[in-house]
C-alpha cells in the first residue's frame, strides 16, 4: 500500500471516552479499537495515563495500550500528563506520548493544576526519561486552547506561538494545535498554524480541531492549506475536555476521511470499514449519540475513494 497523504490520528478511545459519563466495558473497547485498525487507522490515541479516581474511563488503559501494541503497523498513542504517567505508558509499551500543554493559564490550572511554565518543565522531564529509556519513542505536544479558552476566553496568538517555541526547545518530536473549545474559524487556523510552522519548522504537528460550532471540516481545510498532514478526530464526534465548559464535540472521523477522500487526497482508511466499526462503539455505549453526516447519509453510489486509486483501482 502506498503512503497516506494524510495521518489520520484516531483519538476516540481516549478523547471521546473521556468525555462520557459511563465506563465502556474492557472487552467492547478492545474490540472498537480492533475494528478501527481494520479499517485502516494506523495511529489511534488509545488512553490516557491519569488517576483512575479522576477518569474512571481510563482505569484500563494498561492493559488496552498492550492490546494494541500487537496489533501491526499501529502507532499507539497515549497522552501523559507528567513524568509518572509517561513512565507507566512506557511500561505498557505505548510507541508515541501527547503532553496537553495549555496556552490558557486558566485552562491550565483547571485542567492539571500546574502553571504553564510548571508544564513546560514536566515537558522536559518527560522528554529526558524518554530519551534516556525508550529512544525510540516520539514525544507530541499538543497546545490546548490555542484558539481560545471558555474559562479565560481569547488567548493571545502571541503566547500560543512562543509556548510552541518553548515546547519545540525542550526537546519534543512535535507540536500541534488544538482547538480544545471549538472557538476556532479557518482565518485563525491559516494564520496561527503558518506562525507556529515560520517558528519551528517540520516540528510542526498534528491539527486536534473540534466541531462544536460546525466549523471542524472548514478548520481542518485550512489547515491542510497551511501544510498540516496529520488530524486528530473521533469516531462518532464524541469528546471534549471536562475541564473546558462548553468544549463538546471532536472534528467525526468519517466525515473527514469522506471529505479528503472525495478531494483525491488518499488517507489510507477504507470508509465503509470505519462506517461499520461504529457498531462497536455503540455496542459498548448503548444509547451515547453518535454523530456524523457521512454516516448517516451513506457513501455516495459510484464513489470511488482516493485511497483505492492511489493502491491500483481505478473508477
């Protein structure tokens, strides 16, 4: 199989999960994780390493980064939020860590009780024990807020550019940005992402855009427009942060990989796969609501994904 031209980063598992009130079974997320690899994914956010008493979603994470480490050609992901969580995701055999990493002071307070500079120097911790243990993993960044924060409302580009600076300083492989509250429209998204790159370059990461206001396919066009190859998206548009009110709602993973694959642009995911692994997701949710207007309008007759022509087929 050729190369995607673009990542699709799969963060339901830990995104989405996290942002439900109920624990999905052990078992359904092995399987909805299973069926998201089958249908092509091949990088997916699988957990994050946090107390149980804070996220009980998460209390089984070790054991879900050691399913999906067998799984092959899969880059499993889990986002860390310190030294001790990145040690435990090495432990399990996690292959790339994501820090959050807030531009909002407020945000960040809110959300892992440290200031931003505190972040940054855990950053660097994290970074260092990597190095030192498990070189080949990859360090990720992702700076949360970066359009705008519902507790402190706007967030300098400024700060956000000169945060990515810090972060790209200490050592990490990448850093992206995230639209934690979905306050983002595609202007901003051109120029924030075309600052951060004219500061630090192809360390420059994935886009995580949210859909809270309509705008998450709009926002992840531009940024593609600006050089952007890897988005973060959730099956079934599940997720938010629940320490940002009002931040509902990730950019749905089927209707971004219909919208590329409709442009010619190959994402390696084979739609009517990811359409059917829903079954999973809802299997372990019954009654969550899922959204998605690709999935619910069906794939168009006679379409023929980017994806299928760039292995061989042709219309």
């Amino acid at each position: 199989m050729s190369p995607p031209a673009v990542l699709i980063s799969e963060v339901g598992p830990r995104d989405g999960l996290q942002s439900v009130p109920r624990t999905m079974p052990t078992a359904h997320k092995l399987a909805w994780i299973d069926a998201l690899h089958a249908a092509g994914l091949r990088e997916i956010e699988v957990g994050s390493f946090v107390p149980a008493k804070l996220l009980p979603q998460m209390a089984d994470v070790a054991e879900v980064v050691a399913h999906a480490a067998r799984l092959p050609g899969l880059t499993v992901m889990a986002l860390v939020p310190n030294r001790r969580g990145a040690e435990a995701a090495l432990t399990a055999g996690a292959h790339k860590l994501t820090i959050p990493v807030s531009a909002s002071e407020a945000h960040s307070l809110a959300n892992v009780r440290k200031t931003r500079e505190q972040m940054v120097g855990e950053v660097r911790d994290i970074v260092a024990a990597v190095r030192a243990t498990a070189p080949a993993v990859k360090v990720e960044c992702g700076v949360s807020t970066a359009f705008g924060c519902t507790i402190q409302g706007a967030v300098p580009e400024a700060d956000v550019v000169g945060l990515a600076v810090e972060l790209a300083e200490a050592g990490v492989d990448e850093v992206g940005l995230s639209d934690t509250t979905g306050m983002a429209n595609p202007a901003q998204v051109r120029r924030l992402f075309r600052a951060v790159r004219a500061e630090i370059g192809e360390r420059t990461g994935a886009a995580h855009l949210h859909n809270t206001r309509g705008l998450g396919l709009a926002n992840s066009l531009a940024a593609w427009e600006e050089g952007v190859r890897t988005f973060d998206a959730s099956q079934g548009g599940l997720g938010g942060c629940p320490y940002a009110p009002g931040a509902s709602g990730n950019v749905v993973t089927e209707d971004l990989v219909f919208m590329f694959e409709a442009m010619g642009i190959a994402t390696g995911v084979d739609l009517d796969r990811l359409i059917a692994a829903r079954t999973h997701l809802q299997a372990g949710l019954p009654g969550e609501p899922l959204y998605g207007m690709t999935p619910e309008a069906g794939v168009p007759r006679g379409f023929v994904p980017a994806t299928r022509v760039v292995d061989g087929a042709r219309p």
